[in-house]
C-alpha cells in the first residue's frame, strides 16, 4: 500500500495553470461583413454574374452619356437606306424603323428602367423597413396598422397605376410613385412579421432589463438579424419593378414619349417581329439579362450575409 | 437568528401574476406571494417547474405585471405604473441574470456593446477612455480577458457566456440581483465557478441575490433563506439549515428526498416521498402563511398548524435539542 503511494507521487506531478490560456480564444477573430463578402467571392458562378451585372449596369449608365440618344430626335427619319439594317460591325444591334441605332436605344431604354427598379426599391425598403420595425413591436399600432395594411393591399394596382398617369401625366417621377404609393406596405408588413419573430426572444427582454429604448432594440437586436432577409427581398425587388415598368410602358401606362424605355422599345418594334426580329429579341434579352443577374446577384448576397453560411 | 432589525431591501407584498388566456380564462401563476428579502442576504426560490418562480422573479424585473398586490424596493413601490425617473433608478438598481447564457446575448453585438449596453443607456461614463476603463474592469471581474471584447458571443463557452451575462449585469452597480436558475443551462464543471463568481461579487459589492433554482443541493451551497414555492403558491419559508434539518410541509419534505446523494448507500436505501395534497386538511379552510418557528414559516390551516407543530417538536427532540 505504502509503495504505491510512494510510486503515484513519482509519477504525477501538478501541472501548472495559466489563467490566460484557460481564457484565451485561439480562433481567429471573426468579422461579419468580412465574412460576408469571403462567402459571396469564393463562388465563381457568383463572381461572373455579378461581372456580368455590372457590365450591364455600367454600360446602361455610361453609354447613353457618349450616344446623347433622344427619342424625340431622329437623325435618319428621312433616310431610308438608314432604316431596317441588320446587325454588323457598323451598326452593331442595327437600326430601328426610324433609323435610330438600336444600340443607344436599347442602352437609354435600360438606363431609365435601372433608374426606376433602383429608385423605387430604396424607397420602398426605407418606409417599409422603418414602418414595419416599429410595427412589429407595438402591440398598440398593430391593431389599427393590419385595418390599414387590408385596406391598402386590396387596391388593384393596375387600376392604381392607370388612374394615377392619367391623372398626374406619364413620366419617370409619376411611375417611381406608382410603384411606391401601395408597395411599401407589403415590404411593412413583411418586416412585421420578422420582427415579431424575434421580438421576444430573451436577448431582448435582457435588453429590456437594461433600460434599453425601443429604437436601440430596433437599431441593434432587431435589424441586424433581418440583414439577410432584407437582402432577399430586395433581390426580388429590384427585377420585378423593372419588369414593372416594361410591362406599364407596354401598355403606355409609364414612361412619357420623350424618355426612352424598354418597354415602349418592346411594344413599337413587335410589329416588326417577322421582317426584322432582331428589333424584338435584343431589348428582351437584355431586359432578361438584366433581371436575371440582378436577381442573381442578390440571392447570392442574401446567402452571404447569413451567418450561417460562414462556417 | 432573528430578521428583525435587518434591512428589508424587496418587499413582497401580497403578489398574484395571472395571465389573460383568451375570453375570461385567466392562468394564475403566482397566488398571494408574500415575503421580505434582506439587504446582503441570498433568498433562494425554488420549486418545480411551471411553479412560478419565473414569474415571480419577472414580476420583480417588470416583466410580467402584478395583477394584486405590489413589490417594494427600499420602500418605494415598483409595480404597477410609476414615474419615468424612478424607473430609471429601479433599472439601475435592480439587474437579472438570466437562465440561457446562448439565448440571453445578442448574437450579432460584440461582447464590448453587450457589456456597455447598460452604460449607453444611462450615459454612465464620462468618456470614451472611461467607459472602456469600466468595461475591462468589469470583464476582469468575471475573469475575462479585454482582448474579449471584438469577439461575438457564439466564439465563446456556455461558462463564458454565462459571466459576461454577470458581467452586463454587475456593471451597472446594482443593489439586488434576480438570478434566474443561472446555473441550470451550464455544465456540471463550470457551475461552481459559476456560483463562486457570484459569491464573490455579492461579498466585494454587498448584493442582495434573488436566487430562483430548481436544484435543491445548489441552492443549500449558496442561500441564506429559502422558499418553497408550489403551484404558484409559497408554501415554506425558513433559514436553508433550517429546511433542510427541520422540513415540515409535506411538499418541501418531497423535494428534499428527490435530492441525490453522491453515497451510494445513501443513494439504495433513499424512498422518494411523493407529494399528495389530497392528504392535507380539506376542511376548505383558507391557508396563511403562520410561523412556526423563529423566521420559519409554514402556509397552512389552523389543524395543519397545530400538526406541524408536533411534528417539529418531535423533531427537535429526535436530535436531541
């Protein structure tokens, strides 16, 4: 017995203790945003739509500065030898029934359209968001907000849309309000939801317990766990105002005369569409370029900034 | 030991929580709580679970509202509505640590605004360079590391989490703390440390903890007193050597032999005592809480107090006293 003893005290010795070790947190540190953008480059797929997207959008932004296009001016009206020709190295998408180059056209066409989706998209999500953030969290605002959300959400939009441009004037300004003046509370009420969602998790009744305010709680426990979601929504967004405008300024509802757009482009040149079906397939494929990568890209975004992508 | 001349810091008065379910269907999760907790002391609560010592102990954090009665703190009423500058100090003198360290942080906050969250909110620093003195004082406290503070709350360990939730807490200099079964959601190595960081902190600072626990041998390690709530109902109070050599209520004597014993002679021969509430007086008779003993009280019927009493007599005599 007493030799095993003497034995075990040989064989063990304390080992010492570093508080430092026993604390320290060996991984690398973690940045979100970092992350975020590793997640969304280590795809190639990825990489190269958004190349192409800001080919496409660059392009759309840049050319119409150098082809000074104006759809209320055309050059070659009297020339008829202009009209019509196909595509080639001298007239790269050809030429329309007017003469104009259908390069400058489709490009301001696409720019007017990026405009809008852009703009109407940012307008919606700052109302939606900041109406649907404090939405979900008042017990009180949410008994009359849903009255407001069922009256608002069963105006058609289309009859909107018409009687506003005929009442306000077909123009840019007139379709971005069009596009604004009923959506935002669909993006609200989405918001709403999510914030419901994690509104009463028991980070933030700690919050609470700290005597933090109800805008902190939104600013800091609420929005940045909706990032993503926002993200996607978003990506949704964008295409689906620009095939908004196509389709109303298709049907003359959008955009006036004097500004191009795609979607009139469309609906002059489908008369055309057996002599000459260049003039019809060149704005649809790059109005379906367009979305598609944008909506690509978006996604692609919206995986990325989810946390639970990054591991 | 007497309680009396010993300063009450929460006052209990008389509390039920209820909650509305649906058209007139009311929950009643705390019935009648009434008890005084003492400045510098530990007040155990414990129960099962859906007793309503959650509740209870939210009540206190005004969480939950009361729907009778009112808690006071220091004297002041806090329940119920109360001026936006009194609030303001109940918040500062009244923190809770919560039970789930991975449910209470947020996620996407790194531990520096976890930690100074409180600080923000009261503008208690004066500077930039003040308050990151406090919050590197306040993470050594809980034996954290300022290099911490980039990091985002799911980089660290349950026992981790855990203290920077003492942390958050303890930097606003409270008085009285609610612990809301903080340890349960931890490891079995990292409770100790867990516990004896809070009993540290409660000796440097003079806190007052509201310990609510459903694990009896822990709560016999770190409270002064001890209450046994059941059904939303308290049904025992009295200093924890004293429930624990002399439990009286049928239930609180059911409790106590469902503990486990690290003997495993102990362990074979142990009958587990189920509680019957069938078996107490039925005479419909209202229960109040009585005391039975100096600081030890029972909620009973008249017979049932009078039974009680023998049987601690016996007790007594039992062990000789």
């Amino acid at each position: 017995m007493m030799e095993e003893k003497i034995q075990e005290k040989e064989l063990f010795a304390f080992a010492s203790f570093d508080k430092y070790e026993s604390e320290h947190i060996a991984a690398p540190k973690y940045s979100y945003w970092k992350s975020v953008w590793r997640t969304f480059f280590k795809s190639k797929f990825t990489v190269g739509v958004g190349i192409l997207m800001l080919v496409l959008v660059g392009f759309s932004i840049i050319q119409p500065i150098f082809s000074g296009y104006d759809p209320l001016i055309a050059p070659n009206v009297n020339n008829p030898e202009m009209r019509f020709l196909q595509p080639s190295s001298d007239h790269l998408f050809g030429t329309d029934n007017v003469g104009n180059e259908v390069f400058d056209v489709v490009w301001a066409g696409a720019k007017n359209s990026i405009i809008i989706g852009f703009v109407a998209t940012i307008i919606n999500m700052i109302i939606g968001i900041a109406v649907g953030a404090v939405w979900g969290f008042s017990k009180k605002m949410d008994k009359w907000m849903i009255e407001v959300y069922n009256v608002i959400s069963n105006v058609p939009f289309l009859l909107l849309a018409m009687v506003l441009s005929y009442a306000m004037g077909a123009g840019m300004g007139t379709l971005i309000f069009v596009m604004c003046v009923t959506d935002w509370i669909f993006v609200a009420y989405f918001i709403r939801t999510q914030v419901m969602i994690i509104r009463d998790r028991e980070y933030n009744l700690a919050s609470r317990c700290l005597g933090t305010s109800t805008w902190t709680m939104i600013k800091n426990n609420i929005l940045p766990y909706l990032v993503s979601v926002i993200m996607t929504y978003v990506s949704r967004m964008i295409p689906s105002t620009i095939s908004y405008e196509v389709f109303l300024s298709y049907l003359g509802l959008g955009l006036s005369v004097k500004e191009a757009s795609l979607g009139r482009m469309v609906s002059v040149y489908t008369p055309y569409m057996n002599g000459y079906p260049h003039l019809f397939w060149i704005p649809v494929t790059v109005l379906a370029l367009l979305s598609i990568s944008l909506y690509i890209v978006g996604q692609k975004l919206a995986d990325a900034t989810d946390p639970r992508t990054h591991m | 030991m007497s309680n009396k001349g010993r300063e009450v810091i929460l006052s209990i008065k008389h509390v039920d929580v209820t909650f509305e379910q649906g058209h007139k269907k009311k929950l009643v999760a705390v019935k009648d709580a009434n008890f005084d907790i003492y400045k510098g002391e530990t007040f155990a609560l414990v129960g099962e679970s859906g007793s309503g010592k959650t509740t209870l102990g939210r009540a206190i954090m005004r969480i939950n509202p009361c729907s009778a009665g009112e808690i006071l703190f220091e004297g002041k009423r806090i329940s119920g509505k109360i001026p936006k500058s009194e609030d303001r100090d109940v918040i500062r003198n009244i923190q809770m640590i919560f039970q789930d360290p991975a449910a209470s942080l947020n996620e996407r906050a790194t531990i520096d605004y976890c930690v100074s969250e409180g600080l923000y909110n009261f503008h208690l620093y004066e500077n930039e360079e003040d308050r990151t003195a406090k919050v590197d004082k306040a993470l050594n406290d809980v034996g954290l590391l300022p290099e911490h503070k980039s990091r985002y709350p799911h980089e660290f360990s349950g026992g981790q989490r855990q203290r920077v939730g003492i942390a958050r807490a303890m930097i606003m200099n409270p008085k009285f703390i609610v612990a809301d079964e903080p340890i349960s959601a931890l490891d079995v190595s990292i409770r100790a440390q867990v516990l004896n960081l809070m009993n540290k902190l409660k000796a440097e600072r003079n806190l007052t903890y509201l310990f609510i626990a459903h694990d009896l041998s822990v709560v016999r390690f770190i409270a002064d007193r001890i209450a046994v709530i059941h059904h939303g109902e308290i049904v025992e109070i009295a200093e924890s050597e004293t429930l624990f050599e002399y439990p009286v209520h049928p239930y609180t004597i059911s409790l106590l032999s469902a503990v486990p014993m690290p003997d495993p002679v102990v362990e074979k021969s142990r009958k587990h005592i189920v509680y019957d509430p069938s078996k107490l007086d039925q005479s419909g008779e209202e229960r109040v809480m009585r005391e039975l003993r100096p600081g030890h009280f029972i909620h009973c019927t008249n017979k049932e107090f009078e039974e009680y009493q023998e049987k601690i007599a016996q007790m007594e005599k039992e062990r000789g006293l």
